[in-house]
C-alpha cells in the first residue's frame, strides 16, 4: 500500500498498488504534472520516477498568477 500526502487538499490517500509511476499516480489523483512537485522520502522525483510501498510521498500543488 502506498500512503500519499496531497498538502494542498490537506488529506491522506492510500492506494492498494505495490509501485506506481509518478505520472500514473497524479492521473489517478486528478492532479495535472504542470502543477506538483511530488517527493518521494523528503527527494523531488520526476513524472518518470516510481514511488513503492514503504516509501513517504509528498504532493504540493504549486499554481501561479498574474
């Protein structure tokens, strides 16, 4: 199981899957790329990067305006 802190939404979800790509998770979430920054055990990861069970993952939504 993997345990996923969304900050923004300040809420905890966890998912069944063992190892998912960081791209797949933020689909599943309904978060688009262009706006997280997801930490895998206090590291930035990329949308390529897998997180695992065990591992402590971090989502910030980073939005601009002008």
């Amino acid at each position: 199981m993997i345990r996923v802190k969304v900050l923004e939404a300040n809420k905890i979800i966890e998912l069944e899957d063992e190892e998912i790509i960081v791209k797949n998770l933020l689909e599943r979430l309904g978060l688009r790329q262009s706006e997280c920054i997801v930490l895998r055990n206090g590291v930035v990861v990329t949308e390529e990067d897998a997180v695992r069970s065990g591992d402590e993952v971090v989502v910030y939504t980073v939005k601009s305006g002008g």
